[in-house]
C-alpha cells in the first residue's frame, strides 16, 4: 500500500494509533441523484483509522492493529455492502454512499472500543473509493456516548 499522510483530528491523548487497510466491495446507491451509481458497481476501498487513547491495555496496546482491519475487513471485503445488515434501503442515510460506509466503519470499531477496559477512541476515519475521491468521517464528542 502506498504511504500517505493523512489529515489529522485534533485532541488531548497521550496515545494515537493508525491503521491503513484496503478492501474490495460493491455497492450501489438507490436514488435519483447517484446517477450512474445506481447500478452495481465495486471498488477497492482505501481506509485510514484514527484510535486515540490516554491508556494502554494489559498487553501494552491502545489497541490491536489486527483487531481493527478484521472488525472491517472480515465484514465488508468482496461483499455487496447493501447486503449487510448495517445498510438499509428503507433509510436514505444508509444508503451505502461513501461517507456512510466510514460512518458505519466508525460505529463497528467505537462499538468495539466501548467493550474494552481502556476505552480508546475511534477518532476519525479516512475512507478513500476512487484515486480522486475520499471521505473523512470525524465523529462529534455525543456520538461516544
């Protein structure tokens, strides 16, 4: 995978974590709006996530680098994301659109973070679809509540 910088959240933790991963699905969005994207058609995701925390776990992690590819990648990679449960047709904010997969991206690992003793943070994820076109996705400090 290419090195990149990304942009990076502001905050207060002694500890910041990023994990770079990439995985390949389909989606297509069901709206007037998304024109050609309305067809079935795939990508290979580029993402970026962001954990911060002030303490290490029991093994001397934040967290796992391993943990947080797998919650995503197990899940998604060479899936029809409008399969999954997480994306529904009935609600046009989950429609599968690139902002809304880093959005659910986010809940799967903060749901993940929230089952540990030293409760990181998933502060931001970078979600890229295309070579030109990405996604930033920066949680507000209620959405951890």
């Amino acid at each position: 995978m290419m090195q990149q910088i990304y942009p990076a959240p502001a905050h207060d933790f002694r500890y910041e974590l990023n994990k770079d991963f990439q995985f390949a699905a389909a989606h297509y969005v069901p709206h007037d709006e998304a024109g050609a994207c309305r067809k079935l058609h795939g990508h290979t995701y580029f993402a970026n996530v962001t954990v911060a925390g002030d303490e290490l776990n029991e093994s001397g992690f934040l967290t796992n680098f391993q943990l947080i590819k797998s919650l995503i990648h197990k899940r998604f990679d060479h899936t029809v994301l409008n399969d999954d449960m997480l994306f529904s047709e009935d609600i046009s904010e989950r429609f599968p659109t690139t902002e809304v997969v880093a959005r659910v991206i986010w809940e799967v690992i903060q749901k993940e973070l929230n089952e540990t003793p030293n409760k990181p943070k998933c502060l931001q994820v970078y979600l890229r679809e295309t070579p030109t076109s990405y996604v930033v996705y920066r949680p507000k400090q209620e959405d951890f509540s």
